[in-house]
C-alpha cells in the first residue's frame, strides 16, 4: 500500500481509478476520464506530487487540480467530470 489510498485496475481493455477507503478497500470506481494527484514524501524530505490518470483526459483534468486552492490539507485528489474528491473515499 503507498498511502495514496487510490489504485488503477483492469477494465475494459483499459484502466480504470479505483479509490480506496481507509482500510485500503476499494470503494469507488471513476470513469474513463478520471486523474489523480497524490502527494509522497521519504521521511522530512519535501512531498513530491505526483500527476496520473488512465487517459490523457485524466491526467489533464488532474493536473488542472496542482494547486493551493484544490490541495489544501490534501495528499490525494481524485476527479471526475469536473469533480473532486478527496482520498481516501469516507
């Protein structure tokens, strides 16, 4: 588990978000058109965030999220359809 608490699976010839809940459980599947952005950090050092998605709408819509605004107290967002919704999935 990386603590993201969000994964991508198989789906239709594809992939697809998956986000998870605090138990790491898959709780929530996105769209073909979903992103993520999570943050990771080693130790003290300085997160690192990191931009994906299954389709280059993800990853676009995700990166549109790179911001204070959209990650205050955050380490990971997904989005859908103009949606966001914070990780892990309550």
């Amino acid at each position: 588990m990386s603590g993201v608490f969000a994964d991508f699976t198989r789906y239709a010839g594809g992939y697809r978000l998956q986000g998870l809940d605090e138990a790491g459980k898959a709780a929530r599947a996105f769209g073909p058109g979903a992103g993520l952005v999570a943050a990771t950090r080693r130790f003290e050092a300085a997160p690192v965030w990191l931009v994906s998605g299954a389709t280059t709408a993800g990853v676009l819509a995700a990166a549109d999220l790179l911001d204070a605004a959209h990650l205050h107290d955050r380490f990971a967002v997904a989005t859908e359809s103009g949606e966001e919704t914070p990780l892990p999935v309550q």
